[in-house]
C-alpha cells in the first residue's frame, strides 16, 4: 500500500528537507546536495505560486530517488492540485478537515500543524498520520517532541524547525519521528548543502545504530 510505503520511508530516514524554490535549477542544486548527503524526503512550499510545477517537474527527473511532497497546503482545492502534480504526502501548518478529507480520499498521508493537546487530538481523530509540531519546534526545541509524547507516546512527530548541526541527538531522544529541516537544507551552494547532509545523516546513522 503506498501510503504505508510513504510513512515508513519518512519514519525511516528521519530527516526531510523544507525546499521554498522559485526555479527548477535551483531544486535540482538542491535535490542533488541533499541526495549527496542521503536525505532524499522533500518538501516543497507552496508559498510559493508554481510549486506543483516543481513537484512535478522533480517527479519525474528523479523519480524514485526522492520522496516528495507539498508543504504550506492550507486549503482542500491547494491539496487536490499538489496530489495531481505527484505530492506524494501533504503537510500543512495548521488542520483543516477539508484538506483531511481530501488526502483520505487520494489516500495520501497529511501531517497538519498542531500546537495544543486539543489541536492534536483533533487532528488525529480526522484521520491525519503525522503531526507537525508547529511552530512549537523552533521555539521550544526538542523538549516538545518528548512534552507531546509523555501523555500520547504513541503519536507520530515530524517536527518543522529549531534542527542544527549540534543538536540533532538531542531531538531523537527526546522521540521525534522525523525532522524537518530548513535553511541548512535549502540555502547556500550545493556543496554547502550537502556537507550539512552529510553531517545530519551521519548523526541520525549513529543513533540508530
């Protein structure tokens, strides 16, 4: 079932990307430094306005090689198009049943922005696979992952920020799911960007192993 092939890849490397991307050469510079660094989970926003295109146009150069899909999804008509560009799962920064619906009936994974217990509880009701501590995780850090797990240790935590070259044992111990990861991943030469692959990969492979 793709879905469940579609989180248990997210689950497994543990580290995905935040791409906000206005050309296609640039995501291809930064497709490749990521690669480079054996992260191959993307996410594309859609702040900005030819997103799907990326996703598409990614798609079908790399195929397989990456797992990709749309973030900043707000809206149910936003998530249909990202699906039909080959969004592979749908995050957002806030819930939105409508956007639920929509990924339920494509049955492609939607990881909606949550901050409260309340929010969460929601959204897992709804039928939503991951939760994105946000905007908690930049501002709170890795002790977020572990203060939404101690009552609810079985839900599944993609945080969105507050990662660094430093820090990254200290999220996974505290239980996150995977991490998403900004600047580190999107700014900077393509060289840059995969020597800070390189070295958050390395840190997730000795966690784990």
């Amino acid at each position: 079932m793709k879905k469940l092939r579609v989180l248990s890849r997210i689950e497994k490397e543990k580290l995905m990307a935040i791409i906000r991307v206005e050309t296609i050469d640039r995501a291809k510079e930064i497709v490749d430094g990521c690669l480079a660094g054996k992260i191959s989970c993307l996410e594309i926003s859609y702040t900005n306005d030819n997103a799907g295109e990326i996703i598409e146009q990614l798609k079908t150069i790399y195929a397989d090689q990456i797992l990709i899909g749309a973030g900043t999804v707000l809206d149910s008509e936003t998530a249909r198009l990202a699906i039909l560009n080959g969004a592979e799962f749908i995050i957002a920064p806030n819930f939105q049943l409508s956007v639920a619906k929509v990924c339920h009936r494509y049955q492609v994974p939607y990881m909606p922005g949550c901050t409260s217990m309340t929010e969460i509880i929601t959204a897992l009701e709804a039928g939503s696979d991951m939760i994105k501590a946000f905007p908690t995780s930049s501002i709170v850090g890795p002790k977020i992952i572990s203060t939404i797990k101690t009552p609810m240790p079985h839900v599944p935590v993609l945080s969105s920020g507050g990662v660094t070259l430093d820090n990254v044992t200290n999220w996974l111990q505290a239980g996150v799911d995977c991490m998403g990861v900004g600047t580190l991943l999107s700014k900077g030469s393509q060289a840059e960007i995969a020597e800070h692959a390189q070295t958050l990969r390395k840190q997730v492979d000795a966690f784990m192993n």
